[in-house]
C-alpha cells in the first residue's frame, strides 16, 4: 500500500473510534517504512507477534510508541521480549509467567502483562480457558515481577464479526468480576479484543484497545 493509502486509513480508523479506545497498528510481516507511516498519521502502540522481526524493526521507526506483543511467547524469548516490549498482550500459561516473573525480577523490573483469553476454548489456540481464568489471574498476580493490567482476546477465525460477540461479551463479563475482585497486582484498565474485521463489534462489547493490521496496511502477502 502506497504512504496516502495507510496514512488515510489510520485518520479514518482513529476517527471513528469512540473517545477512551486505543488503536494498535498489528505489525507482523509489514516494513519499517510501511510502519512508519502508520506511526507519523498517529498510532500511539505497535504490536509484534515475533521478537525477532520487532528487534529488527522497532529500532528504526521514528516518533514515540508503545510496544506490545501479540504473539505466543516462547519461553526462551522472554529476556529479550523483556527488553523489547512495555506490554506482554499473551500471558497464557504458569509456566510462562514463572518465567516472565523470574526474568523481571533479575532486572529489577515490573512486566505488565494481559492475561490471554482463549475464549473459545479452542484446542489448537493458547490462552486460557474462561472458567480458569479468575483462577489463574490470581495466582500470576502473586508473583512478585508481573502486573496484570487487563485481558486479551482473539476468538475464533471467521470472517462474520457477529459470530465473535458472545466470545468479547464473556471476556467483557470476565474483565468486569476479575475488576470486581480487586485483586492486588491484578489491575483491569486494558480489554483488548477485535481485529480489521471486527474491532466494531469488540468496540460495542466493551473493548477499550483494538489491534488492526489489514485495515491500516492492506492484505498480508505471507
Ligand atoms: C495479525 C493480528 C491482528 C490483526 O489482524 P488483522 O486481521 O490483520 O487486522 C490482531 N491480533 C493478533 C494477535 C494478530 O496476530
């Protein structure tokens, strides 16, 4: 896509989202120079599904951003998606959390983290199940090195935005009870749920950050 084409797509984007909704630029597969110009029209937070394409990547755009991971982290990246990343999108497993939690404490860190949520409960994606959910934010918000600021959602693949509304409505309804609980190092200020195809639909259940790749840079070629 040609520099108008992102540019113009952002404006429109971030205009017709709703005052206190946050607009992530998904990042995977596009360019620096693609990037930047989705950076330079005003999105305020990039998302990497992959630590190395992001080391390769965040360090040559211009401007100020945030840095989110979107992808499954492995537990062998976690040091160096520490020293990459302000925002961990995809806690979803103990293990993985014992290691973030283990990494951060030797930097003398904070990790903020959004706990996965398969809502779903598909066997082939990760994060975890709703019904395990309080549970697990529970236990990862005593470890001593993670903040949990909220959750994350994917829902399944489909290509009708009404088919996902009840998975962001229970991982709404989650987001809420885990608020409710007040839960020390477990804060829920992020929901962050839908995509190019249906970050309107997430919008109207209650998402307050939406992560966007075809709809500001145009059809993925891998
Ligand atoms: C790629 C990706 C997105 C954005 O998908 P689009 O359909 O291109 O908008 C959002 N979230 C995650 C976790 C992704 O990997």
């Amino acid at each position: 896509m040609n520099r108008v084409q992102v540019g113009e797509n952002v404006r429109r984007i971030l205009a017709e989202l709703p005052r206190g909704v946050r607009l992530e630029a998904a990042c995977k597969t596009r360019s620096p120079s693609e990037v930047q110009q989705a950076v330079d029209a005003g999105v305020e937070i990039l998302g990497e599904n992959y630590v190395r394409e992001a080391a390769g990547k965040f360090h040559l755009i211009k401007g100020s951003f945030r840095r989110h991971f979107i992808g499954h982290l492995q537990r062998n990246k976690v040091k160096k998606a520490l020293g990459l990343f302000d925002l961990i999108e995809s806690l979803d497993s103990i293990s993985l959390a014992e290691e973030i939690s283990k990494r951060s404490a030797s930097l003398s860190i904070t990790a903020e983290c959004l706990i996965e949520v398969n809502s779903a409960r598909e066997k082939n994606k990760s994060g975890i199940y709703p019904e395990e959910t309080l549970d697990f934010a529970r236990k990862v918000s005593g470890f001593g090195n993670i903040l949990v600021r909220g959750l994350m959602t994917m829902g399944p693949l489909t290509e009708d935005p009404e088919e996902l509304r009840p998975y962001f409505r229970q991982t709404r309804e989650l987001f809420e009870k885990l608020k409710q609980m007040r839960i020390r190092g477990c804060r829920m200020e992020i929901l962050s749920m839908g995509m190019s195809s249906s970050y309107r639909t997430a919008v109207s259940e209650g998402a307050n950050l939406v992560r966007v790749g075809t709809a500001i840079f145009g059809p993925r070629e891998n």
